[in-house]
C-alpha cells in the first residue's frame, strides 16, 4: 500500500492538515494534528465529511483548493 500525503494548512498555532490518500484503494481521508498544547490528538476524517462540516473555515478553503488542483490531490 502507497499513501500520498499533501501538507495543505497549517495554522498560526501549530495545527497541521494533511490530504492523505491510498493509491491502490483511493480512499482519501484529512488527518489533522493539533498542537501540543491542545491535546496533540491526531483524528483523521473522510474528505466530504471534512468539508461538510468546516463550512468555510481557512482549512475547508484550503482543501477545496488542493482538490481544484490536478497537480495536487488527484496524482
């Protein structure tokens, strides 16, 4: 199994999202990694949910970007 995985926001306080996606499945989820300071819980979540409900948050945008982007997402 290869998992392709795109950096596509990090916030001012350390809070990272990541596009990862199974090449042989093609299943993609978001992974995001909060800082430290607020717990460091790693969670990872399916893309539509992702973007249903971050409505229009920098990261949703972000993503929403990422995905346009035949260079990005859609290797």
């Amino acid at each position: 199994m290869t998992v392709l995985i795109d950096d596509f926001y990090g916030s001012t306080n350390g809070d990272r999202w990541r596009l990862l996606r199974d090449t042989a499945s093609g299943r993609r989820v978001v992974r995001h990694e909060p800082n430290l300071a607020s717990g460091g819980q790693v969670t990872e979540t399916g893309v539509e949910e992702f973007l249903d409900r971050t409505g229009s948050s920098p990261e949703n945008l972000a993503l929403r970007e990422l995905l346009k982007n035949p260079g990005g997402a859609n290797r």
